[in-house]
C-alpha cells in the first residue's frame, strides 16, 4: 500500500464518525429525521447538506505528519476534540 494514504486527511474524520453513529440512537426525537428539517425552507436544507458533505470530503484531499510543531498540535487538538 502506498504510504501517502495513510497519511490522507480522510482517516481523521473516521473515528468522530465512529462516534458520532454509535450515539444515533440516543438522540433525542426532536433531532429525528422527520423533526429536524421539518420547518426549513428547502433551499437551506439543500445548501445546508452540500457544505456538511464538503466538510467531509475536504480532509481527504490533505496531508497530515508529525514533523514539526503545528502537526503535532493538530494532533492534540484532533484528540482533544474525540474527547470532548
């Protein structure tokens, strides 16, 4: 496997996502599909859902390491933010 992936943006996102599907099921019903866009015009729910998926997408097309001090807070941050 090419050592570059490994290093793609993309594998951050992965364990908040992990998280983020394991408390589905907890949320309460007002964060229910058929309740949370229930009063938003379309228009907004359309932009709404395009910048979540750009969110998502944009770490894939950056590289992260460890080499110097701004890398390494990114990681901390990163880690940090899992916790919270």
């Amino acid at each position: 496997m090419n050592p570059k992936i490994l290093h793609n943006g993309g594998i951050l996102v992965i364990p908040a996502l992990i998280v983020s599907l394991g408390l589905w099921n907890y949320l309460p019903a007002a964060y229910s599909q058929e309740n949370f866009s229930r009063n938003i015009p379309n228009t907004l729910e359309l932009l709404e859902n395009i910048f979540r998926v750009l969110m998502f997408v944009i770490p894939v097309f950056l590289l992260y390491g460890a080499e110097n001090r701004t890398q390494i807070l990114g990681w901390c941050l990163n880690a940090i933010g899992l916790v919270l």
